[in-house]
C-alpha cells in the first residue's frame, strides 16, 4: 500500500507565542488534529482562539477544520472553516459553546 500525504508547511508567525500545532492523530492520518490545552475555560456561546501560524496549502488543494465527534457529544463544537490555498493570514479556531455553563 502506498499513500501519499500533500506537503504543507506551517509558518510560525510569533515564535515566543504559544502555538496549538496540529499533530497526526493516527499513524495513518487523514488529517491533522489541533489539540488545545486543558484547563482552560469556554463560555456559552462563540469563542475564537488565536493559533498564531499560517498555513501554506499546495496548489490544488484546501484544508478544512472541522469538529470530533467527541466535542459534539459535549456540546463544544469547532465551527467548520474551508482554508482556501491562496489564504495567507493567521489560522484561529473558532470554537461553540452550546451550553449554558463554561466548559472546562
């Protein structure tokens, strides 16, 4: 079996920042995850967070952030963005929140 994976690069736009770099989620991966934290707070509602890096997409190809099912079930969701290649600012996540309390 073969599989080819589409290089991308990842361009820190502060490096002292702190940064929510996506990682493989599987030795597989058909995708990366952006993994945040814990131990922070969601209020109800919409929440963006700053990544602080650009992506740099192929030609021919786009990216997608998209929700784990995991995140639904609590009723935290990413609301799902389609990254253009030609995009060239910074990534955020924007995340909801749709309960009536913070997640933790």
């Amino acid at each position: 079996m073969e599989i080819e994976l589409a290089p991308l690069t990842i361009i820190l736009s502060n490096p002292v920042a702190k940064c929510l770099l996506p990682v493989p989620a599987t030795t597989w991966p058909t995708g990366l995850k952006v993994l945040v934290p814990e131990g922070g707070m969601l209020p109800p509602g919409d929440t963006t967070i700053p990544l602080n890096w650009k992506l740099r997409l192929p030609l021919g190809h786009f990216g997608l952030l998209l929700s784990l099912s995991q995140q639904a079930k609590k009723r935290v969701t990413a609301l799902d963005e389609v990254i253009d290649p030609d995009y060239q600012d910074e990534m955020n996540l924007l995340l909801h929140n749709g309960g009536k309390e913070e997640y933790v």
